[in-house]
C-alpha cells in the first residue's frame, strides 16, 4: 500500500501534535503565572526573580525559542485542523443542534486566535516596550529593572488591565477544553485517569483564570502598594 | 397528529438540493419514523409526484441502513435509537421538523435523503482479516479468550456502521465507528498479531476517505444509537501512536508491506 500521508500529516498525527504543544503551551502559562504571582511578595522579590531570568542569558534564548517553536507547532496544527475538519462537510446542515458538545470546544479557534493576539500584544507590553513605553525600562534602587513598577503602573490604566482580563477569560475556555481533550487525544483510558478527561480541563483553567486575572484587577483597585512607580 | 416536514429533496449526486415542505395529516403517535414518511411517499404517489428516497432495510433497529437527520440531531432526539425504531409519539401535534440526509464530504448523496457510505465498508477492507488457519475445525478453547475481552470487543462489535457518529459530528470525522471496528478485532488474542498493521492502515483509509479530524466534542456517542463510547477513541488513538512508532512498522514500511 502507498503512503499518502507521513503519519504524523494524518488526523490522529496533527491533533497528538496539537496536543503535545498544547499541553507543553500550558506547563508554561503555570510557570509563568506562579513568577508573575510574586507581585504580591514585593517589589524586591519581583525585579529579582526578573534579573534571575535576565542573567541566565543564552539559556533564556533557548527557552524563548524552544516555545515559539511549540507556539508555532500548536497554531499551524490548528489550522490544518480547521482546514480538514472545513473540507470533510463541504454541505453544511440546514438544522444542526449540538446535544453535549460545549460552546467552548465550538470556539477553539476563535479562543485560540484570541489568546494569540493577546500573546503579540502581552510581548510588545511588558517585554519590548512598545505598549505603555513611558513606564518600561526603569531602574529601581538596586539599578536592575523595575519590573514591579512597570506592572503596577501599567495596570493602573483600566484599559489596559481590560484587555488582560478578557484575554484570560478566552484562555479559560480554550483550556477548559483544550486540556480534557488533550488527554483523549493522547489515549488516556485508565479508569483512574479518567478525571483527566473530565472536570480537570475546567479547574486547571479556573486556576490559571483566578491566578492571571487576579494581578490586574487587585493592581485596578489599588490594593498593590505602588512605591515609587 | 398532523405535522410540517421540511425534507431535503436532491435529484442526484453533486446537484444541489433544497428543502421542501410537506403538510402531513393523519399521523398515529405509534407509527414509527419511517411509517410516517411512507404516508408521506403513499401520497405523493398518488399525486403522481416522485416519493421522497430514504435508506431503510430491518425496521427494528440492526442493519443500520436507515439515516437521517432529524431536527438537527441524527437519528432524530431519542437516545440510543435508530430512526426507523423513533415513534411519532416523541413529537407532539401541530410540530414542524426537519429531515436532511447525513451530510460528510464522505458520504456522497445519491438521491434525497439516501447516501452512499461505502467509505466505511473500505475502511473496514483496509483492516484486513485475523489470522486463522482454515482447514478442520480449531479445538474448542484452543485459543483462551479473558472474559474482560470478550466483552469489551462485544460492546465494540455492537457498532451496526450507521454512521450517525459522523452525521453528528461538527468535523464529520468518523473516529467513533473506526475506533469501534479496531477494538472489535484488536481486542481479541485472535487479532493481535495483525493490531499495529491492522490500526495503521485503517486510519489512514479514513483520512483517504475524507472524514474529519477528531476534536473531542462526543456528539457521536450522543447520537450513535448502540451507545460505543468514546473510551474507544482514546484506545485507538493510543494504539495508532504506538504502531506509528514502532520498529516493526518502520521496517514493514520499508519493505513495503503495511
Ligand atoms: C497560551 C496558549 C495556548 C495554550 C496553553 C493552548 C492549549 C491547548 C490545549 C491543551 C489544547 C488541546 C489539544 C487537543 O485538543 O488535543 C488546545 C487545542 C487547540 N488550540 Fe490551543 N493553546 C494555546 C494557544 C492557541 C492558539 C494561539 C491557537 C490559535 C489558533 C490555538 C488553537 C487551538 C485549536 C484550534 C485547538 C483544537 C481544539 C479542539 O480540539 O477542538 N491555541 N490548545
Ligand atoms: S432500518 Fe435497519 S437499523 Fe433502521
């Protein structure tokens, strides 16, 4: 028999890529969320978690590298996704009416895409520069980067603090689905695993909701002390 | 009961259809689905029309020929129910409903409400056969088969190949009904030793055939009227992973076997 397609081009190829990179995509928004939480600890413990990453240098380029490379794995995957899914009916129904899917799993690119944007803008933020321009590149006492000033002084402004809450709610759907399904997708039967597929998706996401959306808005309501920002 | 039906009427493969409503009247609440659209065809018959052509066979609910979408939901609203075993007692009088066929780039329609779903039978092909020694009759028990097989290959073997999994489905994927056919065989000791060649070469048939990509919504089990969970799709997705790495399917590819 010929082989049309590389197993990993085919449907259960694309979506195991897509759940792979999924799953790596979300081991790193913990990670980040659990640094970002330390606002909360002071501006001390803050710019010097900052200057920890800063000063690994070569190792921080790797790891930027290594998730706009799964970054870009997850969306490309989508896509083609998308594409087969679109291809395989090409009719559509004149009555369709979902009996158990969610409208989270319905809206996966759309959350996705979302999520994405905010990804482009959160860089331009708080990384480059671009966003808010007069609140980033300070130095506190000690001459590292105010990172604690930027944030605090950044969320200050309700519309920038919007834009980061909406974005995490559209996070909480695509991973209220998005994690359940990874685990279907990579063949997890174990009875005892089975809460993977279940309620897990929506907690990890609450979790990553409740820790992300919870900085700019107690940062809104003035309940993190500013200091010098 | 007297009912509007909105049926999709379509002349032949690749012309397009439309809707087309039709006043019934004179329903009984314990005919089935398929009894009211014969009085629906008696009818147009009669007025010299051309009848409305549905797939049917059994009538009670195993050779999974009937198909339609009814209301939006394949196999129409009752759980675990073939059209042609839904009563007119689930609707109420005076409602409207929708009939449309199976719709998958998979499933040509041939004629109105009937499709060709030859592409499952080709999947099913692409499996292949178990390996058994033909010839005089095997020794009973010579194979034993653990009772925890057995069973979960029956339930896997209750799959009739309707392909209401894939009407039902956003992506029109028909992981559910290819998943049911691998744990059928896969799952017992007489298909074994085919199992990595057997799931390899049925995926790639599915996706040859055009279904969609599975994205986990499990409106096939919702509407698959023998119930096959979804548990299958993990397996097979599983095993899938494991075949496709595996050394001996590298090197069956390379001698182009597989
Ligand atoms: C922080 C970023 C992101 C995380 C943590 C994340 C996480 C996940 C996870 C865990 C899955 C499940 C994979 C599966 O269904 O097997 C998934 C699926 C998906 N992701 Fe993402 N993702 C992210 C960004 C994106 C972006 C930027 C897009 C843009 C197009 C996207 C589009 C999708 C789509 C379309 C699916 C398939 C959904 C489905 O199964 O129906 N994701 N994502
Ligand atoms: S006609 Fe046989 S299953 Fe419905």
């Amino acid at each position: 028999m010929s082989r049309k397609r590389p197993p990993l081009l085919s449907t259960i190829g694309t979506k195991t890529t897509m759940a792979v990179t999924g799953l790596l995509l979300l081991g790193f928004v913990l990670v980040h969320m659990l640094g970002n939480l330390q606002v909360y600890a002071g501006r001390e413990k803050l710019n010097a978690y900052a200057k920890l990453l800063q000063d690994a240098g070569g190792v921080l380029w790797v790891a930027r590298g290594g998730l706009l490379a799964v970054f870009v794995l997850h969306v490309v995957s989508a896509f083609r996704v998308a594409a087969m899914n679109k291809a395989a009916r090409p009719v559509p129904y004149v009555s369709a009416v979902p009996q158990v899917t969610s409208t989270a799993a319905r809206t996966m690119l759309l959350s996705g895409l979302v999520v994405a944007a905010f990804v482009v803008y959160h860089v331009l933020h708080f990384t480059l520069g671009v966003v808010d321009a007069g609140n980033h590149g300070h130095l506190d006492a000690k001459g590292r980067h105010d990172v604690y000033g930027m944030v605090v002084a950044g969320f200050r402004q309700w519309p920038i603090a919007l834009s980061y809450v909406v974005a995490q709610v559209l996070l909480f759907f695509h991973l209220a689905h998005g994690v359940s399904s990874a685990f279907q997708t990579l063949g997890v039967t174990h009875p005892r695993l089975a809460f993977l597929k279940g309620r897990f998706g929506t907690v990890v996401a609450g979790v990553v909701l409740v820790g992300n959306v919870s900085i700019p808005l107690t940062i809104l309501l003035g309940l993190v002390p500013c200091g010098a920002c | 009961m007297n009912l509007t039906l909105h049926v999709w009427r379509q002349e032949g493969p690749g012309v397009p259809g439309r809707m087309e409503r039709h006043e019934v009247a004179g329903v009984s609440p314990d005919m089935s689905f398929l009894e009211m659209m014969d009085l629906v065809n008696e009818r147009l018959v009669r007025e010299g029309k051309e009848p409305v052509a549905f797939e049917h066979d059994c009538r009670e609910g195993i050779c999974g020929c009937c198909s339609m979408v009814v209301n939006g939901a394949a196999h129409g609203p009752k759980k675990a129910t073939t059209v042609c075993q839904l009563h007119m007692r689930t609707f109420k009088d005076g409602d409207t409903i929708t009939v449309e066929p199976w719709r998958a780039a998979a499933f040509p329609v041939v004629r109105d409400l009937v499709v060709d779903r030859s592409a499952l039978d080709r999947v099913i092909a692409a499996g292949g056969f178990v390996s058994v020694n033909t010839g005089s009759a095997p020794d009973g028990n010579a194979i034993p088969v653990p009772k925890e097989a057995a069973d979960v290959s029956m339930d896997a073997a209750a799959c009739i190949g309707c392909g209401a999994c894939v009407a039902a489905c956003p992506n029109a994927s028909a992981m559910l009904f290819t998943a049911a056919k691998v744990a059928h065989l896969n799952r017992l000791p007489q298909g074994v030793p085919e199992a990595a060649r057997r799931v390899r070469a049925m995926v790639e048939q599915m996706d040859a055939e055009g279904f969609g990509a599975c994205t986990n919504h499990y409106e096939c089990m919702e509407a698959c009227p023998k119930e096959i969970p979804v548990r299958f799709i993990a397996e097979m997705n599983r095993a899938w992973t494991k075949a496709s790495l595996s050394a001996e399917s590298a090197a069956a590819d390379k001698a182009g076997f597989g």
